[in-house]
C-alpha cells in the first residue's frame, strides 16, 4: 500500500493512490453545543453507554445493569497523552474517547463516543462485531478512530469554537428543542415519560435506494480469474471493487467486450454472502462443489473485475491492487457510465444522490500505514442511509420537561470486504463520517476546508447509465 511517486494536485490537497492489502477496511461523528470543560462533566461512563446501546437496540427497558453487562459486552480506549490543538493548548480531554459495544458473540455492534460534548453514537451494525483488536489491525480503520480523536480534541480549540460560533449564526443551530408540559403529579406516575433515565430514545429512518445489497469483497473466489505473481493471486483491489459494485446495483452494461453479464443470476448466486463468502473462505484452495449457475455468476463477476482492472491501469502486487483515484470516473465512463470528476463531497450532496436513486464512489487519503510509514488511500461506495433521531434529556422541573433533538446522518459504508462490519458475516455497518468530511460551502459558495484535518474525502457523483438517462 504505498503511495506512488506519480503525484496530482487537486484543490490544493495531495491524492494518494487507493490500494488494499486484503484485510483492511476504513470507516465517523457530529457537532454538540455544549462546550462545558469539566471532564467530570464531559466523560461518559461506560454504564452510560451502555444503556445508549441497549436503547439503541431496543432491549427490555427493565433490565438491571447486570442483565445489561450480560447482554453486552464494552471496551474501551483511553487516549494516553492529550491532542495539542492549534493554539498549543491542550484541551479537556476525557480519558476514555470511545465504547467498543458489542451485542452478544456477533450480534452487532456500537460505537459510542465518550465525550458527551458530542453524540453519542459513531458507528453501528444490526449484525457482526467491532472489537479494540480489530482497530490495531487495520491501518485505514486505526485512521478513522485516530482521526475522530483528534477531531473532537480541535473542535473545543478556543479558534474552532470561535468559528463554529460565527458559522451558527450565519446557517443556524443543528440543534432542536423541545418542551414537554408536565401535569403537576407526573412525578408520582408510574411509568409517566418525563424521568431522566427514561432517556436519551432514538428512533431511525432508513433509505435504501437500491433492490438489494452487494457485499462483495477482493480475495477468493472474487479473483480467481487474476494472474498469480510468485505463486500467489492478488487481491481485487478496493477501486476494482467498488467499481464493479457499482454496475451490479444499475445490472448494468450487459457486455464488457466479449464478456456477456447475465445480472440477474449474478444477483441470485453472488448476493448471498455465506455462498460467496463462508463457504469459499473455508476452502480457499480451490472451488468446492457448487451448482452451475453459482460458477458461471463466479466466473462472471471475477472477470469482470479484471476487465475493470485493465480499464483503470490498476497495479498489483502479492498483497495489493493499487488505482490511481482519477483514473476512477474515466474507467466508468469507459463501461457505459456518465458521472463526475471526483470533487470534496459533503454529507448533503452525499443524501441528494442517494435520494435520487444513485450510489457514490468514495475515495479517502491521509491514511499513513504504520508498517510501511507511507501515505495510502481507500476506495469504496456508499449506497444507503439512515438518520438517527436522538431526544436527550437537557432539564427537568416541577412544570415541564426539556430535551434537545438532533437528526444524526449515517452512512451505510461498503468498503468492499464482503459486507458492512469488521466481522460481520452478513449484514450493513452505518457510519458517521462527519469528521472526516469537515468541510462546507460559506456564502460566497466558497469550500472551507478547516486546516487541522489531514484527512480528506473524495466522491464521484451523478453516476448515471448512458442509456436510461
């Protein structure tokens, strides 16, 4: 995974070349008002969190917190020394800066902020699992939880909170309140909803454009088409990947060259994550008994994806498939697509393609792999989103109740590793990805993109089927 010596420059920024080495996935958050600086105030307690997480997932709202702790299981990560922000100052941190929840053996999982200055929920997944170790083993997800670290550490830096002041005033607050007028008994009511620990609730929407999902992934049986280098076959490659995922949610073309597509048995064999994944990972030697139709959907999509390689000039070597991410919406175009130029996205531009029945490539820079000390990237798409809705208790007295409301954007991220966790053997991991695109429009429809972040977020958008436009 290194960077290429072939540099380009686009809005100032450096693009590193997306490549993937096999096992490696990338994933997240939100701004609050409250800026208190007691870190007694700010930190939130592992058995907050998970009673966020048994909120969230909707358990038994008369569970103990020992019932809670057998249900779910929490790590956490402490931040040894303080960030320096920009004024040189170190912040208030919190000790801990987030809760690995994990529901059960596989069951899903939670990633919960612990400063309460910010929402509470990062990441999550209805199945599969997050655990600390799977973060010290993956370079571009050790990135995201890095960076969202040093996100909320610049984000209560006394310059930051002077700017995000003046944008309040020019967009508005984010944030929404409401009050609840309290009959004078309410608290003598069993089971009256106006008590502190009744709250915070969640509730989500999900928008899922597309028939269904396509959780592919780059090792066996997906390259079983590519050409060995010194006895060993090459990953996909994420942009590979990613590219291909994105023709299989339009089932179009029909042809690649003399390659013929026959989409709808791929979507009936190649959608199924325990045929593709469970089964050939477990035999990964060579292909076990399958039906024919599940061997020609196979053979379909891995040539496809070297096809797509040769489009994209995609290099390979015994653990990697490295694109340069220009290279992406010229190689669409080659396969029949109108779309973009990659530009810095943002999270609305992001809901107005998926509104609007489209899927996005994303391509990420900034990640540094600690093996290899160079600077690498990651392509994937995001084909779906759900918003989270969190009421949080704010005040409580004799006559009403206060909460603040706020609407959470999470993205349902398909990196490209067959399916949406770390571990997930089926199934959709949502992520926020607020400080990782930590950029808006001012009013001279200028981009600000805030100087303390490194990293940076790419897509390509618009991507339309020549033929249906």
């Amino acid at each position: 995974m290194a960077l290429n010596h072939k540099i380009h420059l686009l809005w100032g920024f450096l693009f590193a070349i997306v490549a993937c080495t096999g096992n490696e996935l990338l994933p997240s958050e939100n701004y609050n008002g409250n800026k208190s600086t007691n870190s007694q105030n700010i930190q939130r307690s592992e058995e907050e969190a998970l009673h966020i997480a048994n909120t969230f997932f909707q358990e038994r709202k008369d569970l103990t917190r020992s019932t809670t702790k057998s249900l779910f299981s929490a790590e956490a990560r402490t931040l040894a020394p303080q960030i320096k922000v920009r004024s040189g100052q170190s912040y208030p941190a919190v000790d801990t800066t987030m809760y690995f929840i994990n529901r059960g053996d596989n069951n899903g999982f939670l990633l919960v902020s612990g400063d309460k200055r910010h929402p509470a929920i990062i990441a999550y997944s209805k199945k599969g699992s997050l655990h600390l170790k799977d973060i010290r083993s993956s370079s571009p997800m050790r990135h995201y939880v890095e960076q969202y670290e040093k996100y909320i550490s610049f984000e209560h830096d006394s310059a930051t909170i002077a700017h995000d002041k003046e944008m309040r005033k020019r967009w508005g607050d984010k944030w929404k309140f409401k009050l609840i007028p309290l009959h004078p008994d309410s608290m003598k009511i069993p089971g009256a909803p106006t008590l502190e620990h009744d709250y915070p609730k969640t509730s989500r929407i999900t928008f899922s454009p597309f028939e269904k999902e396509i959780n592919w992934g780059q090792k066996y049986p997906y390259n079983i088409t590519f050409t060995p280098i010194r006895d060993t076959t090459p990953p996909v490659g994420c942009a590979v990947i990613a590219m291909a995922q994105v023709l299989a949610l339009y089932k179009q073309p029909q042809a690649v060259g003399d390659l013929q597509l026959h989409w709808d048995n791929i979507y009936n064999e190649c959608t199924n994550l325990k045929t593709l994944a469970d089964t050939f990972y477990a035999n990964n030697d060579k292909l076990p008994p399958v039906s024919e139709n599940n061997r020609l959907a196979i053979l379909e999509v891995s040539s496809l994806c070297k096809k797509i390689s040769k489009l994209a000039g995609t290099r390979y070597t015994t653990t990697a498939g490295s694109t340069y991410p220009e290279y992406m919406p010229p190689t669409m175009r080659k396969l029949g697509f109108s779309c973009s130029n990659l530009h810095p996205i943002e999270g609305k531009e992001l809901v107005n393609e998926l509104n609007n029945h489209r899927p996005v490539i994303i391509t990420a820079t900034g990640i540094v792999d600690t093996i290899s000390n160079q600077r690498v990237g990651h392509g994937w798409i995001i084909d779906g989103y759900e918003i989270v809705t969190v009421e949080e208790h704010i005040e409580h007295t004799a006559t009403y109740l206060k909460l603040r409301i706020s609407d959470n954007y999470y993205f349902r991220c398909n990196w490209g590793w067959n399916g949406g966790g770390l571990t997930a053997p089926n199934g959709s991991a949502y992520f926020s990805l607020n400080h990782l695109i930590p950029w808006f429009k001012t009013p001279q429809e200028k981009w600000y993109i805030p100087a303390y972040f490194d990293s940076i977020l790419f897509g390509c958008t618009n991507i339309k089927y020549k033929k249906n436009e």
